[in-house]
C-alpha cells in the first residue's frame, strides 16, 4: 500500500542548486508543508552546505 498516489507522506527528491546533481531523498507530510520543501543540507560533491529545493 505504500505507492499510492495519493499518499499523505509521499516520497520526495531534494535536488542540490550547487549543480552537482547530488540528491537526498525523504518523505513530507502534504497537510503540514503543502509548498515544495527548500532545506539546507551538506552536498558532498561540493563539499559544503547548499540549499536542496525538492524537484518531483
């Protein structure tokens, strides 16, 4: 049951701006964070802390 389409914690892609193409993944609840998720994380390509926008 856990690919559904209209899941309430869908699996996301949080995609580094520094253009490594390094990505996370993670899931975000629908009901609390309805805008694309932007987090600051370490890319290790970059070898730094960057913004991860959430790419679908």
């Amino acid at each position: 049951m856990a690919g559904k389409s209209g899941d309430l914690r869908p699996i996301i892609r949080l995609r580094s701006t520094a253009g490594t193409g390094y990505t996370y993944v993670t899931r975000k609840s629908r009901r609390n964070t309805p805008d694309r998720l932007v987090l600051k994380k370490y890319d290790p390509i970059a070898r730094r802390h960057v913004e991860f926008k959430e790419a679908r």
